[in-house]
C-alpha cells in the first residue's frame, strides 16, 4: 500500500511494537511519549501464543523467550484446595505455551528494535486531543502544541487515554470497580510452580496471583509477579 504518514500517541510496549510493525511495512512513523524518557510501567505480564507471534514477525521472540519464564498452563484453585479450572496449553496441540515477563524486560526489547531503525520519539509531549483537518489528524499536546498532519493516529496511551476522553467516549474511562495490588518478588529456587500462572480465589471477588516472568534488565535473579486481586473500594483497608 501507499506509505503513510503514521503519529503513534504513548512509548509503551503496545505503541513501540506497533511502529516497529508499521515502519518495516515502509511507512513513516513518528511516536510521541509524555515521560521525559520512555519507561515501563507495571510489574508482569504474560504473552499468550498471539502474543508471541507478533514479536516472531519482528523476529524478537527468542529475546523475549530469553529473558522471560515459559508458562505450560494456569492452575486456579480455591483457598481449601478445590480446583476451579487447569488449563494446559498442551491441550491446543502442537508446541504452544504462554510467556511470563517482566514489563521492565519486554520494554527494553521493544525500544531496542525501535532505536535500531531510527524512529523519533518525541518526549515530554503528553497528547491531549486531535482535530480532523482536511481528511487527515493534527494532534494537539497538553500545552497547545501542534503536530501533524498524519494519515493515521495510533492511539496507545492506555486505559485513561486523553484521545479517548477528548472523542467523549468518556464511558470507556470510569474506574473499573476492581484493581489489584502487585510488586516483583524473586521467586524461590524450590518453587514447585515455575512453570505454571498459580491464582487462588476467595470467593469471586479476592485472588492471589503468582506468575513467574523471567529476569529483568540488569538482574540475574529469576523472578516473579505477585498479585492481589480486590474491590477498589477496599483498597485502603
């Protein structure tokens, strides 16, 4: 197709695997991030085998293989044991599984990939809203600035997206009722779930998650995402 002039809102690994994807595919790319330098943000996450696929066309499966824990499947209990459900990738055939890693990880293999073929990012520009402009978008940061025109917006700001709200889709915005607390422990070396996303309910609305991901940058341990699944309302009990 006809290359087109490509404006990516937010650095993090959505909106860095998108300009990479686009801008092997010919197009012209320019990202724009709010933070001063571009950095993760979270503890864990686990790609599932779409996931990885994506990153095999950027050929950067086997980094991020390196780098994080192979997940076989994702055993959910209750506190006295009963087992809600045990899902196997091994069950789909062929040599599936998912990938815990470490955001800190996946990021620096993203932005790596994206240094190496140049593409701009402009920092500290927080994008607040666009305007349609003779068929194509101007995107207008948090000071007034201008920037554009571009073919296309890839909006990857997040979940409380500024683009979004400034469209008056402010409904997609709301807080969701439940949030988790997480942090990154090292996980011990007899951890008899190494290879496995471990979740246990209290009744529907408390769960504990363990997910091994790998290493981080620069940390030889192998560690693991601890999550704690409640109300947002209970938060501060």
């Amino acid at each position: 197709m006809t290359p087109l002039n490509i404006a990516i809102a937010g650095a993090g690994p959505a909106g860095l695997a998108a300009a990479a994807c686009l801008a092997r595919d010919g197009h012209g790319i320019q990202i724009f991030e709010r933070f001063e330098t571009p950095r993760p943000i979270g503890a864990g996450l686990m790609l599932q085998p779409t996931g990885l696929a994506c990153l095999a066309r950027l050929e950067l499966d086997h980094a991020a293989i390196d780098a994080g824990a192979l997940i076989d499947g994702i055993d959910g209990r209750t506190l006295n044991g009963g087992r809600i459900f045990d899902v196997s990738y091994k069950a789909a055939g062929g040599s599936l599984f998912g990938l815990g890693i470490h955001r800190g990880a996946l990021f620096r293999i993203l932005l790596d990939e994206v240094e190496r073929l140049r593409l701009p990012i402009v920092a500290a520009t927080e994008i607040a809203g666009s305007s349609l402009e003779r068929s194509r978008r101007v995107l207008v940061d948090a000071t007034g600035g201008r920037h554009g025109p571009f073919d296309l917006v890839i909006d990857a700001t997040g979940m409380r997206s500024p683009l979004r709200a400034a469209e008056g889709q402010v409904k997609v915005n709301r807080p969701y009722p439940f949030g988790a607390l997480w942090g990154i422990v090292a996980l011990p070396p007899d951890w008899p779930h190494a290879r496995t996303l471990s979740q246990v309910y209290d009744g529907a609305h408390l769960m504990i998650r363990v997910l091994p991901v790998g290493r981080r940058p620069g940390d030889p341990r192998r560690l693991a995402a601890l999550f704690w699944s409640m109300r947002t309302r209970d938060h501060a009990d």
